[in-house]
C-alpha cells in the first residue's frame, strides 16, 4: 500500500479533531436571535460569544503545540478534549449571557489543540510531497465541517432549541475522546521533545517570533483566511439581511464554500510531486484574485441574490486550499526542532488576528455586500503581497523548489 493509501485513517482522524473548531464556530451561528431573547442580550453581546471564543482560542493556541514538544502529542490532544468536553456541558446549562462567554471562552482554550498538534503529527511522520498530500487529504476531510455544522445549526435550532446544539457538540467530542485514545499514534519521541524551563521556552518563542521569514509565511495563511472569514463572522448578516433569505438558508454560504476548500485540497493532493510549491502558490493566488474580482463585479452590476453572491466565495476558497499547504510545510521547515511551538505561533497569529477582524471589520463591512467583497479583495492583495516579500528574501531557499 502507498504511503497516501496508509495515511488516510490519520488524516481522517486528525480532521475530526480540527473539525472541533468550525463546529464551535459555525454551528451555533443560527442561534444568535434565539439566544438574545433568552438571556435578553444585545447584538453587540452575542458577537462576544463568538470573540471570546476566538480570544481564548488564539491564546491558547500559543501553548498546545509547546506543550506538545515537551509532553509528546497525544497527551495535549487527549487532555484539551476532556476540557472542551466540560466547557461544552457549561454552555449547555449556561443561566445568562455572562456565563455563557466564559464557557465560550474555555471551549476556546481546549479546541485549538486538535489543530496545532495535528499539523506537527503530519511532519513529524510525512515529509515532501507525501506531507503535502496528507495536509490536502486533512483539508478535505476537514472541509466538511463548515458547510454541514450550520445547517445541522439550524436543524436543531428549529427541533429542539438553541441549548440542544451544545448537547449534540457534546457527544461528538466524548466520541473523538474515545477515537483518539485508540487510534492517535505518539509520533516525537521522548527523546526528541523540548524541556519546558521558562528559560528554554522564551529563548524558543524569541527565536520563532524574530524570525522575519517565520512571521512572512504565518501571516499569509492568516490574511487569506481572514478574506473569507469576514462572510462566516458575518453570516446571519450577509445571509438574512443582505441576501433576504431565512434562518435556515445557511447552506448557501457555508456548501459553496466549502465545496470550494475541498475541491482545492484533492487538487493540490493531485498535483503535490507533480508540480512544485511554488507553481501551486501562484496558481491559488490566481484563482483567489479571480474569485475576489468576480465578486466585486456581481455586487457592481447584479442584484443581491444566489447563487451569483456565492459562486465568487467559491473560486477563492479553492485557490486558498492550494496555497494553504505549500505555505504550512514552508513555515514548519524553518524549525525542525520545535515544529509544534511554530504550528502554535502560527495558529495563535491567525486567529489573534480572525478575532481582532470578528469584532471589528466584520460588523463595520456587512454593511452591504460590496463593502464585504472590499474586505475580501484587501485581505487578498494583503496576503499576496506578504508571498512576494518572502520570495524575494527567501530567493536562495526556494531554489530547490523551483520547476
């Protein structure tokens, strides 16, 4: 069996860990009216439902993968999911909006570990092409998450109520506490793995934060995302408000979407060993520049409506799945030692700044649909012009992946 054949039950597995993070996010997203006529909350409150999530899960993602190198991987991942799976139960029986940030916030701290710690199993059991096909292979199973947690949302929301969604997160986590404790392989070993001496740690954390090339390659990941992130921290807008449609309606942002992740991730698993990294990021940036013009062209000349005001979202998240894994491999390769800290640096700048961008520029440009297609377009030419600065430092490196 080929190496791509035997990855597939991990990639599997570690999919469903990172799934955690789209299902805490996006599966309640329906839930915001229902909520603030429960707990009598304001608009402004119920976004900080989702920014204290997305805080707790920044910062803790500074820690997982540090964490991860002294202890070893499984423990990091088996240990957060038994703290989500008490924050999840919080959230369930929350009595007023207060307590439910601050079980948001510790469903936050333990969710990320399932994203930092995987990306480190990858490298450290794959390298070259075949790393690259299991982190496509783990987008692809990991694109399912975002298009099926809001409409399952919206199920449940329309069945049983807003509470019975943290139910449900619930039993999905006990069973991935069950999964990964059979099948979750410990990959660094014991000795291999980082002292956690407050010392050793700063000098470790300085070395990865002062690394110019370092903060190039984890900001590109974190522009692209944030350019369609501004449409999932926006979705009751831009579905209800903007395009008209109902509480039940959210497949048609969030299915496009992540039709398009997906379709990315198979192409770049195809064309990784066949093309190089390079060719692969100029081709994802190409198409996210295409997705973003389309879609200030639709929001110029065409009347708020689908599928017209999805289809753009979809081009440009394909071409964000084929940068996403060239640029990874990229960022964990220029510290071999400690790739789990690295991971955790990169996971902590991205969604820092995802929450900065929730509870800022995501409410000030659901205004309209161009102000949102503006957001993308800036995000994207922020991302893109980062690539060109590492290539332009980075030249000699990247020879050995030229065509």
């Amino acid at each position: 069996m080929n190496v791509a054949g035997r990855s597939w039950p991990l990639a599997a597995l570690l999919a469903a860990l990172a799934m955690l993070g789209p299902f805490s996010v996006d599966m309640y997203l329906p839930a915001f009216p229902a909520i603030g006529r429960e707990f009598a909350a304001s608009p402004i409150a119920l976004q900080q439902t989702l920014s204290a999530y997305l805080f707790g899960f920044a910062f803790m993602m500074l820690w997982h993968g540090a964490l991860s190198d002294a202890l070893g991987r499984r423990p990091i991942v088996i240990g957060s999911l038994a703290v989500y799976a008490l924050a999840t139960l919080g959230c369930a029986i929350a009595g007023n909006i207060e307590s439910l940030w601050l079980f948001r916030a510790v469903q936050g701290l333990s969710a990320g570990a399932g994203v930092v710690v995987g990306r480190a199993i990858v490298r450290d059991r794959f390298h070259g092409a075949d790393a690259q096909r299991v982190m496509s292979q783990i987008t692809l199973f990991f694109g399912v998450a975002p298009a099926v947690a809001p409409i399952l949302g919206g199920l449940i929301l329309n069945a049983l109520g807003w509470r019975a969604m943290f139910w449900v997160l619930l039993a999905l986590v006990l069973g991935l506490i069950v999964w990964a404790a059979k099948s979750l392989p410990e990959t660094l070993p014991k000795e291999a793995r980082q002292t956690l001496h407050p010392r050793a740690l700063a000098r470790n954390y300085r070395t990865v934060l002062l690394r110019i090339d370092f903060l190039l390659l984890a900001m590109i990941p974190a522009f692209n995302f944030c350019a369609f992130f501004l449409y999932i921290a926006s979705a009751p807008v831009f579905i209800i408000d903007l395009l008209r449609l109902s509480s039940l309606s959210f497949a048609w942002l969030f299915v496009p979407m992540i039709f398009g992740i997906m379709a990315g991730a198979t192409l770049s698993g195809r064309l990784a060993g066949r093309i190089s990294p390079l060719r692969q990021i100029r081709l994802g940036y190409a198409l996210m520049a295409a997705g973003s013009a389309v879609n200030l062209a639709v929001c110029g000349f065409l009347p708020p409506g689908v599928p017209w005001n999805v289809l753009p979202i979809t081009i440009f998240t394909m071409g964000s799945s084929l940068v996403m894994p060239s640029v990874t491999l990229f960022l964990l390769d220029l510290f071999p030692a400690f790739r789990g800290m690295a991971s955790s640096v990169q996971g902590f700048l991205q969604f820092t700044l995802s929450a900065v961008v929730a509870g800022t520029v995501a409410p000030f440009v659901s205004r309209s649909l161009t102000m949102l297609a503006l957001g993308m377009a800036g995000f994207t030419l922020a991302g893109f012009a980062l690539w060109l600065v590492y290539q332009r430092r980075a030249r000699t490196q990247l020879k050995g992946w030229q065509p």
